[in-house]
C-alpha cells in the first residue's frame, strides 16, 4: 500500500494552469499529451492535471479573467466548526441596533412585571388545586346551593 500524497499548493496548481496554458493551439485545444507530460513534471497523476484544467474552464475570449481560481476548496471548509456560530451572529445583530440597552428603571419594571405574571399564576395554581380537593371530597354538587367562593375561601386570598 502507498502512502498518500500531499494535496497540491495554491502556487502547484497555479503552476500546473501556467504549463497547460502553455500548451494550447489555436487558443482552443491542449497539444496531444500536454497532460500526462506535465503530469510528469510534477510528479502527479494524469487525472489530477485534468481537474485542474477542468476547473480553470479557460475561456481566452474574455480579457478580464480568462480562467476561474484553481486554489484549494478545503481551505475554510475543513476543520472544527465553530462551536457557538449562532452567538457571533446575534452579537452582530446588536452592533447592528446600535447597542440598544435597558437603563435599570426599565430592568426595574421588567422585575416587576415578571412578579405580578408570577403571583397571578401561583393564585391560579391555589384556586385550582382547591377545587380539586372539593371534586375528590364530592363536596361540589350542583344543587347544594353553596356558594363557590365560601368553599373555595377566595376571600382569603385576596
């Protein structure tokens, strides 16, 4: 079994699309060869000069970039991911906002908002929790003609 290879540099590949580049007739084709030749040079398979020229899609008709970045696409995408991502993009969000804040007088009114929705809810639980005593004893009947506030003492809790 062989030991593998070393993936290819940036300046390899750039290397290779130089030498390929080198090699074209016409502006259209690759001379018969060129790639196992500079296969050879390199010291790489055949196949890989091939992706390489592929991915480069030379087209020499446009003067600006005539062929697409043959660097490595490993680079950003290996690796640990981060682990908290979500929490760098909300800390963007702020700074977006303009750092938005509460002054302790609105951290003042949360508290005590959050203490009343607190009360009512444990009232609630009171309530409910007595008059399931009354369903479990049967001291709940329609016509006992109670009053539901005296068997509940309601008036204790408020």
């Amino acid at each position: 079994m062989r030991a593998k290879k070393k993936d290819l540099t940036k300046n390899d590949r750039e290397a290779i699309l130089q030498q390929l580049m080198a090699h074209l007739v016409d502006n259209k084709k690759l001379i018969r060869g060129a790639l196992n030749k500079i296969a050879l040079d390199f010291g790489v398979h055949r196949g890989t000069v091939q992706r390489v020229w592929k991915r480069a899609n030379v087209d020499l008709d446009n003067k600006l970039r005539p062929c697409s970045d043959v660097s490595s696409r490993k680079k950003g995408h290996s690796g640990r991911n981060l682990k908290h991502e979500d929490v760098a993009n909300r800390l963007k969000a702020v700074v977006e906002c303009g750092f938005q804040q509460l002054d302790e007088s609105d951290v003042n009114a949360k508290f005590d908002q959050l203490a009343v929705e607190v009360s009512e809810a444990m009232e609630m639980s009171e309530f409910s929790s007595q008059l399931e005593k009354l369903i479990v004893n049967d001291e709940l009947k329609e016509d006992a003609g109670v009053e539901l506030d005296e068997l509940l003492d309601l008036c204790s809790l408020l």
